[in-house]
C-alpha cells in the first residue's frame, strides 16, 4: 500500500499498486534493495534515494519492520522526506566557501610575494620600490572591497533586517542624485559623464542606504564597462503602481549565454577582466537582493557592442 503523496512520487494512483508487488509497481532498484534491507533487519534501516520521474529528487528513506504481537512478520514501512532542496542548499554554501577562498588567496597571494620580495632584495631603485608598493596597495584594497561586499551580503541575507523597520515611504530623486555623487571620482578617472533623465514623483517604500548601494553598484558597473568618454544615464520613471530606475551604458555589451547567470555570486563573464578593475563579481548580486528586499525586482537588457541597460523594479506604494 502506498499513501498519495508516495503515489506522487512515482507518478501513480495508489490503487494502482494493489495487489501487485513492490517490483512490479515501482521500477527503482535503489528502493527495492533498500526495502529488502528493511525486512531483513532488525531495527531501523536509512539511506538516501535518487528518484527520476520528470526531474531528478533526494529522498531521506527509513525503513522499520512491522511486526504483530506475536513478533510475526507483517511486511515493513517506509518513510521517504524530499530533501532535495537541502541538499541543493548545502551545495550552494560549499560553492560559496570554496569561491570566497579563491577569491581571497589571490590578492593575499599577490601582497605576500611583493612583501617577500621587499624584504628580500630590497630593491635599490626607489622607484622599483614605489612600484611593488602600489601594487600591494592594489591588491590590499580588492581584499578589503571583497570584504566589504561579503558583509553587505551577509547582513542582507541572514534576515537580521528586519524589513518593516527598515523601510518607509520616501522619495527616489535625492537617493539618485546621492548615488551620482557617490560616482563622481570613479566616473571623473575614467572620463565618463553621468546623466539623470526623469523624476519620480512616487513615494515608495524604501531603504535610501540600501537602494542608493544598489544604484552606485549598477552606477560603478557602466563607468567600468564604458569607454572612456563615454555616457551613463540613470532614468527614472513612474508608473501607477511602479518606479524603474535604470541605468544604461554604451559600452561594450553582454553576451546573451551570460544573462540568465548574471546576477548569481560571483559569476563574471571575464574574471580577469573584473578583477583588473577592482571587481569582486558580488556587485550584481547585492543589486538583486536589494530589489527583492524592496519587494522588487531587477532586470538586465543588453547587446553585444551597442550596451547594457540594467533597471530596478520597485512597488510604488
Ligand atoms: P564585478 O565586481 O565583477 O563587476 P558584478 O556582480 O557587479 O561583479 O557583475 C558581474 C559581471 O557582470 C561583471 O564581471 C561583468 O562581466 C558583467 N557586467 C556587469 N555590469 C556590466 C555592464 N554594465 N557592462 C558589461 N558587463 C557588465
């Protein structure tokens, strides 16, 4: 006998099992092993599953006998609970930890051979010296931006935001005006100009810290990847029920293969690249949890030599 939701499980009707043996009705040498086990012992039996039906599940799968007053046998049952999305977790965190360690030699990796060679050979040439120091400087301040980015993530994804207290009804303009300002240097040493086009007269909910964060984040992404002189507009719109705030560049464009992964951790779509501008490849990442956060959204559109616009969703209400 099965129970409906074990019948979803294999994709059956749990009338369709009766009278037919484990074999005949559920074709997974896994579980037909794992029930000859059960019956065979003693106490409980556990072990962990893979079923195929139209995706691929875990399944955490005890098994005990059952046995009457007399201790005769009746059969055995087993339990299966879906862990799939706990194992998907726990290799999401894995991947995590292993790229925040990549991430975090390579810099140390660099100040440590500067360092060393510093001491060791002392260059005569006090131009020689400036030059390694400025590198190790290099590297110091991609450590520390790494770091910084990890604790914004942090913060923002162990819930210890407590959303209602955070957010209140404000106006967009002053946090965009305050993200352009944020950008002035990095846009001035790159020669790119910044425009903001539209107002919004809505008075959404919101974080001004945080969502003027995601804005110089998307802000400092089109000075990076424009040409110099070239022009970045941040827009602004309302609609009745939403603003978007969006931030075009001209520069050089993404690949669509890239998109549907752009705003995961640490995806970049030229790591050398990202790292020799001072990237950390969290950047898109922090964007995408601060619209949600809002209880909106973030979208990208781009093409391969013409630009990228990327546009925040937010409730106007
Ligand atoms: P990074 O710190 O590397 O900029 P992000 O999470 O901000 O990390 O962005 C992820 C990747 O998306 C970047 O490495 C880059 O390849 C791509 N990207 C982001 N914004 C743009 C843009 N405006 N133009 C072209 N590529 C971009």
């Amino acid at each position: 006998m099965i129970n409906d939701s074990a019948a979803a499980i294999f994709n059956l009707q749990p009338d369709q099992v009766l009278g037919r043996t484990l074999s005949e009705s559920i074709r997974n040498s896994a579980l037909q092993e794992f029930v000859r086990k059960a019956l065979s012992s003693t106490g409980v039996v556990e072990e962990e599953i893979i079923v195929r039906t139209s995706d691929e599940r875990v399944y955490q799968v005890h098994g005990s006998t059952l046995a009457d007053t007399t201790n005769d046998g009746l059969g055995a049952v087993i339990v299966m609970n879906d862990v799939t999305r706990l194992r998907q977790l726990e290799r999401i965190r894995r991947d995590f930890v292993s790229n925040v360690s990549h991430e975090l030699r390579t810099p140390i990796t660099s100040v440590k051979g500067f360092v060393e060679t510093l001491i060791d050979t002392a260059p005569e040439d006090p131009e020689e010296v400036n030059r390694f120091l400025h590198i190790i400087e290099k590297h110091a301040n991609q450590l520390s931006t790494l770091i910084d980015d990890l604790l914004v993530l942090s913060h923002i994804e162990q819930g210890d935001l407590n959303i209602d207290e955070l957010i209140e009804k404000g106006a967009v303009d002053p946090v965009l005006v305050e993200a352009v300002e944020a950008c002035d240097h990095i846009a001035d040493a790159r020669g790119v100009r910044m425009k903001i086009i539209g107002n919004s007269s809505s008075e959404p909910r919101l974080n001004p810290a945080l969502l003027q964060q995601a804005v110089v984040n998307l802000l400092g992404n089109a000075i990076k990847y424009s040409e110099p002189e070239g022009i970045v507009e941040l827009t602004v719109t309302d609609t009745d029920d939403t603003v978007t705030i969006s931030v075009t560049d001209h520069g050089r464009g993404i690949d669509p293969q890239h998109l549907p992964r752009l705003f995961e951790r640490f995806y970049r779509v030229d790591k050398a690249r990202s790292r020799e501008l001072g990237g950390t490849g969290l950047g898109l990442a922090i964007v995408k949890h601060i619209a949600e956060l809002h209880g909106g959204r973030v979208e990208v559109q781009s093409q391969i030599g013409v630009g990228s616009t990327f546009s925040i969703y937010i409730p106007a209400q």
